[in-house]
C-alpha cells in the first residue's frame, strides 16, 4: 500500500489546501498571529500521518498519529480563534468544521486499525 491510497492521509492534505486558500488572503498582521499557527498546525496532521506510515514498526506509526490527532484539535482550536477574531467567514468556518469533524472520525478509526495489527 502507497501513502496516497490512505484516506486519512489524503482528506488531511485536502483540508491543509483549503485551510491555507482561506489564511492566504488575510492580512499581515492576521496571518503572522492567527494563520501562520493555523496553517502550521493542519500541515502538520499531514506530515505525521506520512511520518508515522514510513516507520518499521506499528508503534512507531501509532505514536505518529497520535501527534496527528493532536494537530487536529490544535486546527480546530485556531479555527474557532479565527472565527472569533472574525477572520474567516462563517461560511468558510462552517465548512472546515465540518470537513474536520469527519477527518476526526477517519483518523480515529484509522488509530483503531493500527492497534489491531499490535499481536502481528
């Protein structure tokens, strides 16, 4: 199996694209406080995704994930800030919520399978 046929992996680096569209068209000072973290936090949910599915042994991808999973709160809580500093449009935040709260059920469900493979 390739990297690119993990669903979680792909979803990850979909909603990292569209959460940097958004931040790309604030301004300075909105994007060096608020953006640069948020982008910085959905990039990384990706990036540990690939790093733990590179590694040798299951728990090594495992603790990876969990650095993933906890990016993924990290993005929601910088979402909610940019929502409440009123940076990002209702619209736009209502859309990465929602594209975020199903990765959250994939990437959980995705920890589930690793953990299934610890006897092997």
């Amino acid at each position: 199996m390739k990297l690119e046929d993990l669903q979680v992996y792909s979803q990850s680096m979909d909603l990292a694209e569209q959460i940097w569209i958004v931040v790309h068209k604030w301004d300075y000072f909105a994007k060096d406080n608020v953006g640069k973290q948020l982008v910085r936090a959905a990039d990384s949910i990706s990036a540990n995704i690939s790093e733990g599915f590179g590694r040798f042994h299951y728990r090594e991808n495992i603790n990876f994930v969990y650095y993933s999973r906890g990016s993924f709160f990290e993005t929601k809580t910088w979402l909610v800030k940019a929502r409440n500093r009123q940076l990002i449009e209702e619209n736009d935040f209502n859309l990465l919520i929602t594209g975020l709260d199903d990765f959250g059920l994939r990437l959980n469900n995705y920890i589930k399978s690793i953990g299934k493979n610890e006897n092997n």
